[in-house]
C-alpha cells in the first residue's frame, strides 16, 4: 500500500514521503496512529494544504522533546530481581518495569517511549533507547542485579557473575590445595611406619 508520512519514521522516511508499505503494517500501525495518509489524490491535495501546520506541528513537538531529552537522558534506574547463580532472571524486566522504574525518578516517559529490541532476561547493566519524538532518541542504562549491594559493584563496572565464579573458583582451589595438602601429612606420617616393618 502506498502512504503519505506525517512524521519520521525510522527506516521509511520523513514528513511528506511517499512510501510502499506492507497492508498489515499501514491498517493497523501507521493509519490508526495517525503517522500516514493513504496516497491518494484527495489525501496528496490535503496534505498539500496542510502541509506548512504539518511540519510546524512537528517541529513544535521535537521542541518539546529536546526540552524533555535534557531530563531523561543519561538515568539509571535499578531493578533488582531474583535470578539464578548463572545469572539467569526467573521471569524477564519487561517495558513496563523500566517505565515505571523511569516515572518514578522523575522522568514522565510512556511504554510507547522505550524502545527494548529484546527482553532483558539476565543481570547486568544495559543501554535502553528511549525514543521521545521520531527525531528525538536519548539513551538510559538499566540495571538489573539481585540486590543493591550487586547493583552498586556493576554500576562500578564490576561483572558480579564473572566475579562470582572467580570467587568460587578460588574457593574450590584452597580447598584442594588443603585436602592435597592434609593427604601429603598422611601419606608422609604412614611412610616411615611401612618402612620399620620391612627391617
């Protein structure tokens, strides 16, 4: 189908282009939504007309979110969460979490703002874009720990879970190196004794 763009969208193009879209795509995302007009010649001679507002509509709304981005950007938001000791989330930090973790710091963001290309189902420290207007994308950091004292180290830069495994390594290594060691005393305690009873 082909369509008149209201505003940037990403991958498609600017205010004015006209683009060929799948059906799907145009009926139930970009016309409800108001971001397009069927090209046709009744809505070419109306966008036309419109044209100037169009574009002065826009401008005045990224106005707005440049105004906004200066708030948003650069946030970091903690989520604690139950994960399992690979690091593993029982479940995943969906859309709405981070809106409400955002919202809650002051950042008067909606769902349809937050652009998450994949679920966030591990601990960590991750970039999400936040996309204020079409033309407007500021990026915050997310992170996901099982307890504040965790979220602390990984905002320092600390991988908890490599560090974790480092930490239980070493453990296993001492402990090793104890039993090998406490084996060696036994075996040195029993060779003296075997060697009296062959005399």
């Amino acid at each position: 189908m082909q369509i008149i763009l209201l505003e940037r969208i990403e991958k498609l193009g600017t205010i004015g282009d006209v683009v060929t879209v799948k059906d799907g795509y145009a009926r139930n995302y970009l016309l409800p939504n108001k971001k397009a007009l069927r090209a046709n010649d009744a809505n070419r001679k109306v966008f036309e007309a419109n044209r100037s507002k169009i574009e002065a509509d826009n401008a005045a709304r990224r106005a707005d979110a440049e105004k906004h981005s200066e708030n948003v950007e650069g946030k970091s938001v903690v989520l604690i969460r139950a994960s399992s000791n690979a690091g593993q989330l029982y479940g995943s930090v969906s859309v709405r979490d981070i809106v409400d973790a955002l919202n809650a710091d002051g950042a008067e963001v909606s769902k349809s703002m937050i652009v998450l290309e994949r679920p966030i189902k591990t601990i960590g420290v991750f970039d999400v874009k936040v996309a204020l207007h079409p033309e407007v994308a500021v990026t915050v950091k997310v992170n996901v720990a099982r307890s504040p004292d965790e979220a602390e180290q990984q905002a320092q830069g600390v991988d908890v879970i490599a560090a974790m495994f480092e930490d239980e390594a070493a453990e296993a290594a001492a402990a090793a190196g104890e039993f090998e060691a406490g084996n060696g005393e036994d075996l040195e305690a029993e060779a003296p004794a075997a060697g009296g009873d062959d005399a």
